[in-house]
C-alpha cells in the first residue's frame, strides 16, 4: 500500500487507489515494472520517445498528522479509535519490502523502509476515515460492479501475463482482490456525490487548457519512410562487402525502372520490416541511426534515394511523407485527451477536498516509530 494517490479509468469507474496497493496499484501503474516486448529494428538507434499530450496520473495531498511520542500499548497509528498496531505496520513494510526487493538498492534499503512505512500509516488513515464515509452514507459496490471492474483489468494485463501471475506475485488471493476492488468502487461513488454525480468539462476548459499548454502538442518533424536492406555481418570480407553492396545497387535500379517497392523489400531485403513492405512508419530525428536519419531526412519525398551504408548494411530508402514541426490541431482526438486529463484533476480535486474534510473533523494520532 501506498502514501499517494492516482486515477484511472477502469470500465466505467475511476478508480481512486493508493499508488501500490496490492495488485490493483500495480495495474494502475505503481512502481513494479512489468516486463514489455521490446521489437527491435536494424536501424533504429537510442532516443528520446515522442511527448505525447500529458496523460499522466496526479499525485495527491498526503495527509498531515501530528506524531506523537511512542506508544506503550504498542499502537503505531489510531484513527477516531481504530488501530493499527506496530506488529501489524512492520509486517506489513516487511512484506513490501520483500515483494520491490529486487528494486531497491541496498544504499537505498533504509529509506525506502522509512517511505514504505509512512505510506503505509498514510494509506491507513485514509482507509479507515473512508469506510466510516461508506458507511454513514450506506455506499454499496455490487458483485457485477466488482466483475465488471477485473474484467477491465485484465484487459490492460501486459501480453502474455494473467490475473493468477500477478496475485502471486504480490502474495494475495481473488477474495483480497474483489474487497479491494470494491473499496475502490465505493470511493469512486463517494467522489462523485462531491461533484454532484456528474464530472464535466465544458469546451472552454478545453481550450483554455490547449492555449496554455500548447507546447505540450508540439510534433516534431518527422518522416514516414519506407527501406530495403542488403545486410552486412561482421565477419564479411572486404570483397564480400562489395558484392553486398553491389546487389544494393541493382535492386534500386529496378524500383527506379519502376519496380513494386513492397514486393521487391518483401522479397529482398533483410530487415524484419519486410513484412510490411519495407514500411517502417514514421519517425523523429534521433530515432535512427545518424546516416540513415541524415538521408531520411534530407531526401525528396517518393523519390528512389541513393543507397546508404549503416553499421547494419545497405540500404535503399524511399520517403513516403515528410512533416515540419507543427502544434497538434484541437480535433476530436485532442479533445479527448484533455478532457480525459481534466476529468481526472477535477477528480482529484475532490478527492483532495473530501480527504480534507474527513480529517478536520477526525481524531489522527501517529506514534512514534
């Protein structure tokens, strides 16, 4: 369990979570890293991503509770009378710091037990003030509601990983699993009475937002282009290489005379892209090799360019589409993104101001480590 909170969009619900609590924090986008496919290319080279519109979760206000002297009763946290013993809080940053060990490294082991343990008390005290919420205002979250949300969840699983791997990997069951789901559920309907049952986000919000920010829409120059490639291996010879690129020449002689580009790269060419015709998408500087990013960059579009020698080989390449840098239009799909974005703030507005409440009318007690 964590100190800080995210939302995400999981069916029909927003989910409310504590960043790292249980499987549901990792679904959501905590710090345990899943594994992801990496597809490589020939000739991409290391570089920075392209910046897509923020998309990202919004960390909230942590509660502040006063720490008091420690307790001889054992009590690490009390919250209007509900307690959470010091037995209870080290098993619990023991079994966290079990589950990141292989993430944590050892100069770092104390004070991510002192972090794991203040999130921890954190997470508690807005456990506890919120189940005192659900219950004095009889919120329910039903079966289907909960099944409706694994069903979303497992939908975003990484390829190849399933519900079953991840509840053993963080040491929890299916049964630990709805309740925490539907705790979740539950926080969602509360947030939403705040907002009055609805969140909206009207058309100048948005444009407001994208006016303001509008170097976060900024697209790059970038080309779409398509290649084929004659390979090279590290034991060629110097007469080897020379066939090799020999044969580079000839095959773009024939797109010159007008051959079919994809089929001549489907039969051709040695890159995995071959199985797109050659089609490699399209792609910023710093995405490719530098002789290959200087001829992609600097050829006329549908032109036959001259071929290219790379650590990789030689290659012929052809330049379908070509763009400056530009601002991202505010069309349907931008208009998504930002309201999605501004859906959450507003959610965690009120998320943040119902906390607040809970705690001013609360009695927080935090002792001692």
């Amino acid at each position: 369990m964590g100190g800080w909170i995210v939302i995400k969009k999981i069916g029909r619900y927003m989910m409310i979570v504590a960043a790292c609590s249980l499987l549901l924090g990792m679904t959501v986008g905590c710090g345990t890293k899943e594994e992801k496919a990496q597809t490589a290319k020939p000739v991409m080279a290391p570089g920075p991503a392209e910046t897509a519109a923020p998309v990202a979760a919004l960390p909230a206000a942590r509660p502040v509770v006063p720490e008091k002297k420690a307790d001889d009763a054992g009590i690490a946290v009390e919250v209007d009378g509900v307690k959470m013993t010091k037995a209870q809080l080290n098993a619990e940053v023991k079994q966290k710091l079990t589950l990141l060990k292989d993430q944590i490294p050892a100069e770092r082991l104390e004070q991510a037990r002192a972090e794991i343990r203040k999130g921890l008390v954190d997470e508690f005290v807005m456990r506890t003030l919120l189940n005192k919420e659900v219950a004095a205002k009889k919120v329910t979250a039903g079966e289907k509601e909960i099944t409706e949300v694994l069903d979303g969840m497992k939908a975003q699983l990484p390829s190849g990983k399933t519900m079953d791997d991840l509840m053993k990997k963080n040491g929890i069951d299916i049964a630990k699993m709805r309740e925490e789901i539907g705790m979740n559920i539950k926080m969602d309907k509360l947030v939403m009475q705040e907002l009055g049952g609805k969140v909206k986000v009207t058309d100048k919000e948005i444009s407001d937002f994208y006016e303001k920010n509008r170097e976060k829409f900024m697209k790059p120059e970038s080309v779409h282009a398509r290649h084929l490639l004659v390979a090279k291996a590290p034991e060629d010879t110097n007469k080897t290489k020379a066939e090799k690129k020999a044969k580079a020449e000839e095959l773009r002689k024939k797109l010159r005379a007008g051959a079919d580009f994809a089929d001549l790269a489907a039969k051709n060419s040695d890159d995995p892209s071959k199985q797109n015709g050659g089609d490699l998408g399209t792609f910023a500087r710093g995405q490719m090799v530098k002789p290959f990013e200087d001829a992609a960059f600097s050829q006329q579009q549908n032109a036959i360019g001259p071929v290219v020698e790379t650590d990789f080989g030689f290659h012929i390449i052809q330049v379908l589409e070509h763009q400056t840098a530009h601002v991202v239009k505010l069309d349907g799909e931008t208009k998504k993104r930002i309201t999605a974005f501004l859906e959450r703030q507003k959610l965690q507005g009120a998320f943040d101001g119902m906390m607040k409440r809970l705690k001013a009318g609360a009695n927080i007690l935090v002792y001692g480590k």
